[in-house]
C-alpha cells in the first residue's frame, strides 16, 4: 500500500474512532436518563439523539476522506476542532477527557499529514 494511502486510511480510522466514541455516549444517554430525576428525560433524549447525529456526521467525513477532497478535510477538521474546544466550556470531567484525547490526535494529524492524505494514488 502506498504510504498516502495509508495515511488517508489512517485518517479514516480516527474518524471513525471518534463517531464510535460520540454513539456509545448517545446510545448510554437512552438508558441513563434516569439517573437526575431534576432534568426531564426529553432533554436526555435530546442530547442523546444529537451525539447519535455527531456520529453519523463524523462516518460520513470519514468515508468522504476518501474522495481526497480539500471540503472534506477541512470539513472534518472544523467538526474534530469543534470536539476538541466545545468540552472547555462545559463541566470537564472524566467522561469530557476520554473524548477529547481522541479528538485532539485526529486533530494533530488531519492538520500534519494533510497534503499526504490530499494526494491521490498513482495508479
């Protein structure tokens, strides 16, 4: 395998990493609504539905990597970007940090490796 080939599928695999991380987390939020009985459960759902939808966001990108198009590299390092800088705002905790990590490594290497995922393969 060529190495800018390798470097795109590289790159296709932390997205992929990343949606998995966000639909585990949106697939708990179903079931763990009940644990504050203070917030109603539709904001639970909500939430839920909307880091399912991250997700679906993120495998799309991924699998459009592929294409080797300039959008659709930035594209996935405005969503990877927003992964990374949303959490600050937030009460960061444990479970903000175990989804940064892989946020901020895909980050690094869309940025440092995107004129080898950009080329494409000699046939």
């Amino acid at each position: 395998m060529e190495n800018n080939q390798k470097m795109m599928r590289i790159s296709q695999g932390l997205m992929y990493l990343n949606a998995l991380i966000w639909m585990v987390a949106g697939v708990a939020g179903f079931f763990l609504r009940r644990i504050n009985q203070k917030i109603p459960s539709w904001i639970f759902i909500g939430m839920a539905i909307l880091m399912l939808g991250y997700g679906v966001i993120l495998i799309g990108l991924g699998i459009a990597l592929g294409t080797r198009k300039k959008f659709f590299l930035y594209a996935s390092v405005v969503m990877i970007a927003l992964s990374v800088i949303l959490p600050i705002f937030d009460d960061f905790g444990l479970a903000d940090l175990l989804a940064v990590i892989p946020a901020a490594v895909t980050l690094i290497y869309l940025v440092y490796k995107r004129t080898s995922i950009l080329l494409k393969p000699k046939n």
